[in-house]
C-alpha cells in the first residue's frame, strides 16, 4: 500500500498495463513501466510526470471504463501528478499552495497588480503615472532601474531556490541514487524530446482531446507558448544586456532584438494559452483531472496576462496609458516569478527530470 | 436511412471492418450492423495485438523472411493437416499484400512487444493493439462513408434459394426492423460466449468454463444461417482454450488473464495430484493445451505451484499468486488437501534428476520415476514462500463455421455457392483452422477473407 488513494489507484493500473503491454509503443510511460515488476510511491510519481496526457492509452485501451477493470491510466496520472507537486514542494510549509491553487495564483496575482498600481500611484505624481514618457529611461521615470532589476532579481532567485529544491527531492525519490547525476548526453537527449513533445502525439497520430479523432492542436498551442516564454524570456535577457554591457536603456525602438524576440513571444503567449485553454474546456472530461482545473487554468491565465499586457504595453508605450500599462505587466510578471514554484509551471521541470531519468534507464538497459 | 443498401455487413470487428471499406472502395454503399455498443464493438479483435502474414524480407518491423511456404508448413503443422490446403494457400499468399493494404486503412504497426520475442519475425504487432487497430479502421470506414450502427442486433435472416434478401432488427434504426440489402457479409464471429451451446458438446462443465473475450460472441448469425441451408465446417466440439486464472472475469478479462507459469513448476488438480507433463515442449507450441487439460479435470480448476526462486522468470501477472510459507499452509488458502500435497511435491522434489536448467531449449532438467513425467526444466520445489495461480480454462474462439470459397462465397448445403452471401472472420475460421492455432491467424483469416469478402460483396451489388 502507498500514502494516498490515488498511488494504490496507479500502482493497481500499472500492474494491469504490465501484464498486458498493448501499448508499449505509444509513448515512454510504458516502456519505463516494463523495467519494473513492483512500484514504489517513487516510480509512481515518475511514471507519472513521465505522462504527456496525449490520451492514446485510454483510446486504445479494451479495459477502459465501463469495463470492469476500469483502466483510465491518463487521468489517473494526472491526479498522482498534480498530488507530486505537492509532495515535492519546497518549503513544504507552502505545499497548501496546490490544495487550491487557481484561487491562489487569482490572489496573489491580483495583490501584486494591485501593489504595482498602487505603488506607481503613491510613489508618482499623477502627471508622471499618466504622463507620455518617449526615449530611452521613459520606463525608470515609473520605477527606478535599480528598485525594478532588485524586485525582480530577488523574485525570480527565490523562484529559482524554491524549483531546485523541490526537484531536488523529485529527482532522489524517483530512484536515482544519492548524489547520482544526470549526465550530459542524457540531459541532451531529454532536451530535445521536450523541445520537440516526442510523447505528446500519440504514438504517431498526434493526441486525443475532445473524441476519438487524434489531432496535433494541443502540441502546437504548447509549443506557441513554450517557445513564447522563452522567446520573452530571451527579450528580457538581450535587454539587461543591453541595459549593463552597452549602457542602452529600454524602450528599444521596434526593429532592435530585445523587441523582436518579445513581440514574438509575447504574440506566442497570447495565442498558444487560448488555444490550450479551449482545447482544455473541450478535452473529454473522463481524460481530465477536474479538480485541477483551477491549477491549469491559473497558469494559463497567467501566461496568458503576461503576453496580453507586455503587448499592449509595446503598442501603447509612447501614450498616456504607459504607465498603468507598465504597472500591470510588472505586476503580472512578478506574480508569475513568485508563483512558479507552487503552480502548473513546474510540471516542465518535474517532466524534464523524469525524461532525463528515462533515457538513463533506457541507456542503461540497452547497455546491460 | 435508405431503404436498401448495397452490402449489409454483420459484425463489428477486423473481418467485418475489412470487409466493410474494401467493399466501400469497390463503390458499394455499405451498412455495418455491429450487434454490441460502442465501447465493446469489435468482437474479440479488441483483445489481439498482431497478424500474422508472410513476407519475403525483413520490414521496419519485422525481423526477418518468412515465406509462403514456411507458413503454409507452420499451418499444416498446427492443424494436423485439418485445413482446405486451395483456400489456405490462397490466403497465405494474399497475406503479403495485408500487410500494406491494412496500413493504407490507418493501422499502425509496431515491432514485436516485450516477452513476445518469439514472433519478432513472423507477426506484426498493432500499435496501440487491437482496439487502436479497430478504432483505425472504424475512422477510415466512417470517413469512407460507410454507416455504422451499435446495438444493433439482427433477430432473423430472410434468406431464399441461396439468396439473402433481408435482415431484421430487434430495434428499429430509423423506424426500421427490417434491412434490406443486394450482398451480405456475414463477419459475426463465432459462438463461444453462448455457454448453453458450449453445453451441448462439453456438459456442465461448461459452467465453469471462463470466456477471454467479448461476451457478445454468440453465435447467433452462424447459427441462423447454418439453420437457413448453409454448409457448415469445422468440429463443432472444438474451440481454443487456455487456462487462464480463475479470479479473471467470466467475460472478457483477454489477455492479461492468462499465465505463463506452467513450465516453471508443477500443476495439480484439486485432489493435489498432477496430471500432465509440464515440461513436454516450449510454452509458446504447448499453452494452448492447457485449457483442455483443465477441462478434463474435475469441477475443471488446476493450480500451478511453484516457489519464489522463479517468481520473476516469466511476465508479471494480474492477480498475484497465492503464497504460503509451508506447502501445508499454501494448500489450506488453496482449500486442497495439505498432506496430498505435500506427498505430491515430495514426490516430485525426490524425482528431479540433476541438470542445467535453460528454459529457452529443451533442457535436460528431468524427473525419474514418477508418472507423469516432467520432462524438461524440472527443478525442486522446496525455497518458501511457496506460490500458486488457480487456473481454469479460458475459451478464446471456436471452430465451428459457414463454408467458403476462395471468393469468401458461402456454399450452401447442397454444394451450390450462394448468390450473394459472403463470410470472413472467425465465422469461417474453421475453413482454415480444422484445430489447433498459431499466434496472429485469427486477424490474418480476419483481415483477408474480410477483404475479399467485401470486394467481391460489392462486385456482386454493382453488376
């Protein structure tokens, strides 16, 4: 027996899977489940980060609901994973954060709007705040270089400690021995079958969603989003460079990089989370964790407000909506920074982890 | 719906979808009458994972040759030369075209699944298995055009001089009872899930009979067309059994029931005492004797033994083995007889002759002077916790069926082939396979008869 309902739930199915074997060829999650004759409450969670959710197991399953041995192995490991968020979480004190998570990445992203308007009100002269601000340094007359780089430093270090500890823990109860690394063509190979989503497609078809017919939707919303981030992320990059190495202050005039890579992501992260977001709302609810919803969708939500503000904000910089503007996309980033490591955001990291395990395991036997 | 369709096809599995589409393509309007509900369409192709068809080279998948020729000495071999050797050379040969013609349908393959190295060579192996396969094969169908109705059962043939002309339902689809249609294909399996009919050739013993597949295998079309004049083939008597565990459902608990565990032990009935070498030959050519072994048993339940040196020697299983530190206390949680078998597995422990156990051969790990015998990988019994699977026989499919020709035409009684009625899958199984099986012939008989059936099905409504 395992500490919670839903790991004796995983343990039972992967035991029925392991004796039946159908759908060794569908993604990594099986093939990692034949490695093994027992389940400790480690392999569980790895197998279940392992999980894509593409949905093809349960389409292609004979003993999926209603027949009587009730195989439902997406949802089953949605839940076990979403409970591993929790489980690994540091500090374990914050791990309530995923109890009900939308409602609390809606707070704390409310609060630190608000905070970031509030503070651009209490610390500006209402000229200033709605004044029309042009040319390098327009942003710092809101919110000094110095104060804004320390904020959000500080934020996005804390997050950094937060996600490293908590993988910390994923990585050693998911069997690898103390003090074992991950070697670099592992973590290779893993970067790339996360880059491209190799187990989100169904074994070849792509993955299911909302009925029997496999398409490629959720993949590409996901990579729009993925590679918005990072496409933002890099932006943000350029920039403090720019700002430290050249001595170039933002605003950057349109065609410069750090506004490229940022328009392009930010156009990323407003198409790619309402394009999951419906797929979301449409998926089969039998292949969903329902009570998740609100993590899901929080993140996207999320994802979705940095995108939409950091746009609006490159469109209207040079008018008198610049600084609210400014104060609700710091706000929306800070919350996303501080929320990362108690929300759906780290299911790429607990994911990375467990394919960087895989094809160790997979190394490993092909070496045996 | 219109009021009279093309060709009407029976079924719901690989035979029938096959069938279907083929027809479909051939420009016939095509209706399939699958009897079950959704989830459970498709008959026992549900629960098969590969086909086997000859090929001249090694594929993607398949790791090498195997010729028309080894196949058709494998099939001669396992049916004991019961097969109609124009109808299966003829099959054998358009199994090499199968193997694309299905792919071409949405089926994808992959290379032969873990602890099933045997058929890496001979057998394709379905991505995903055999729903994945149908659920293929049901999107090209409906995106062909072909209609498709579930619970749809077939009450009556209207079947004259030969002639197939109309099939009533027990519920109306569209405000009709009645189908009308210019070919039929008849693809709906065989007769195994109906246990009273089981009952006329095996007794009571019936009961305890446990069925691996679809519990809507009836048999209720063979039976209706053997009743109208159709010329039946196959031994009646006949079916494929495993022996399968015992706490499996009496329906449908397919493959993940079954136990790989005799060779690696002794089996005993429920007096405690063996009854057959476990030990006679490889366990991929002897499973499937197992399940008439524990047919012949009384109230038809046997239990392997075996202790915790082997527990990882083959697959795991579903339901976990019974264990007991002593024999004595395994026997009592078995309910048989403790001293029986203890004296049976002294017995045993005292025969085993020294060898070098390798289960992959034919070892020479023997026992001597106890009968039966075990003639190969017999090694004591005596590293506690000792374990046991219940097991009773599990009937896969049966034999009895409709006879065909080359055209999947049914013949009728009096040796006339039928105008317009037309048979694949294991409903003409029995034209093949006279007894015994060889790993992925049910889906080759499936596959391509189903397609021939459907094509010449649909040449027939178009002239």
């Amino acid at each position: 027996m395992h500490g919670t309902s839903i790991l004796d739930e995983a343990d039972r199915l992967m035991t029925v899977c392991n004796s039946c074997r159908y759908c060794e060829g569908l993604c990594a999650v099986f093939p990692a489940m034949e490695m093994r004759r027992a389940f400790s409450d480690g392999d569980l969670n790895y197998l279940a980060n392992l999980c894509h959710s593409c949905g093809a197991c349960y389409v292609d399953c004979q003993f999926s609901p209603p027949h009587e041995f009730n195989v439902n192995v997406p949802k089953t490991l949605a839940v076990a994973r979403a409970e591993s968020y929790a489980a690994y979480a540091w500090p374990q004190a914050l791990s309530g954060a995923f109890a009900r998570n939308g409602l609390v990445i809606s707070i704390v992203a409310a609060l630190s709007m608000a905070a970031f308007i509030l503070g651009f009100a209490a610390l500006n002269d209402r000229g200033v705040l709605f004044g029309v601000h042009i040319g390098p340094g327009a942003f710092y007359r809101l919110m000094p270089h110095n104060a804004m780089a320390a904020l959000f430093s500080a934020a996005f270090l804390y997050a950094i400690l937060a996600l490293v500890m908590s993988v910390r823990a994923f990585w050693r109860d998911i069997g690898t021995p103390i003090g074992g690394r991950a070697d670099g063509g592992s973590i290779f190979q893993a970067i790339r079958d996360a880059g491209e989503l190799r187990y989100l497609h169904g074994g070849g078809v792509g993955c299911y969603n909302e009925d029997d017919k496999p398409t490629d939707r959720r993949k590409l919303f996901h990579h729009l989003t993925f590679y918005g981030f990072l496409l933002c992320f890099a932006a943000t990059s350029v920039a403090t460079l720019y700002h430290y190495l050249l001595g170039r202050e933002a605003p950057y005039p349109w065609w410069d990089m750090p506004v490229v890579l940022g328009t392009f992501g930010g156009i990323g992260l407003i198409v790619g989370p309402i394009g999951l977001f419906v797929a979301k709302s449409r998926r089969a609810p039998e292949l969903l964790d329902e009570s998740r919803y609100g993590m899901d969708v929080g993140f996207i939500a999320m994802l979705f407000l940095t995108g939409l503000t950091g746009v609006l904000l490159l469109i209207l910089r040079e008018t008198a909506a610049m600084g609210p503007l400014l104060a609700l996309h710091l706000g929306a980033v800070f919350a996303l920074f501080i929320t990362m490591p108690y929300g759906k955001f780290v299911h790429g990291i607990y994911r990375f982890a467990a394919l960087v395990r895989y094809v160790q395991e997979r190394r490993s036997e092909a070496g045996s | 719906m219109s009021s009279k369709y093309d060709v009407l096809v029976i079924g719901g599995g690989n035979a029938a979808l096959c069938a279907a589409i083929a027809a479909r393509r051939g420009g016939a309007s095509v209706l399939v009458l699958e009897g079950a509900p959704k989830f459970y369409r498709g008959g026992n192709t549900r629960h098969t994972r590969n086909m086997r068809c000859a090929h001249d080279a090694a594929t993607e998948i398949l790791t090498g040759p195997y010729t028309e020729e080894e196949f058709w000495e494998d099939l001669l071999r396992v049916t004991g030369g019961q097969t109609d050797e124009e109808l299966a050379r003829h099959m054998i040969r358009e199994s090499k075209d199968i193997l694309n013609w299905i792919v071409e349908q949405g089926v994808r393959w992959q290379p032969s699944l873990g602890g099933t190295l045997s058929l890496g060579r001979t057998n394709s192996f379905f991505l995903g298995g055999g729903r994945a396969m149908l659920n293929a094969l049901y999107l090209t169908a409906e995106r062909l055009g072909v209609d498709v109705e579930y619970d749809a059962e077939v009450t009556d043939l209207v079947i004259e001089d030969g002639m197939f002309l109309a099939a009533r339902l027990k519920r109306p689809i569209k405000g009709e009872t009645e189908i009308r249609a210019t070919s039929l294909v008849a693809a709906a399996g065989g007769f195994e899930a109906n246990i009273e009919w089981l009952k006329q050739y095996w007794g009571e013993a019936a009961d305890n009979f446990l069925i691996r597949g679809t519990p809507y295998n009836r048999g209720s079309i063979l039976k209706m067309l053997l009743d109208k004049g159709v010329q039946e083939v196959g031994d009646p008597t006949q079916c494929h059994a495993v022996a399968i565990d015992a706490r499996a459902p009496k329906f449908d608990g397919g493959i993940i029931t079954r136990h790989d565990s005799v060779v690696f032990g002794i089996v005993v009935n429920k007096h405690a005492q063996r009854f057959y070498d476990e030990g006679e030959d490889i366990w991929p050519k002897r499973y499937a004797i197992w399940g008439r072994l524990v047919a012949a048993q009384p109230d038809q339940i046997a239990y392997i033994i075996f202790d915790s040196t082997v527990v990882t020697s083959f697959m795991p299983t579903l339901f976990p083995p019974i264990a007991g530190q002593t024999i004595a206390e395994l026997a009592g949680k078995l309910e048989l007889d403790p001293a029986a078998l203890e004296k049976t597995i002294t017995e045993f422990n005292a025969a085993v002759r020294p060898g070098t156990f390798d289960h992959t051969i034919l070892d020479d790990c023997v026992t001597e002077g106890i009968t039966p015998p075990k003639t190969h990988w017999a090694r004591r019994i005596e590293t506690p916790p000792y374990l046991a699977y219940p097991v009773r026989p599990g009937i896969t499919f049966t034999y009895l069926g409709t006879r065909v020709t080359k055209e999947a035409r049914m013949l009728m009684a009096d040796g006339k082939p039928s105008g317009n009625m037309f048979a694949a899958g294991e409903i003409m199984a029995g034209n093949v396979l006279g007894k015994g099986y060889a790993a992925g012939m049910g889906m080759t008989i499936g596959s391509v008869f189903g397609r021939i059936a459907g094509r010449e099905a649909a040449k027939h409504a178009r002239n």
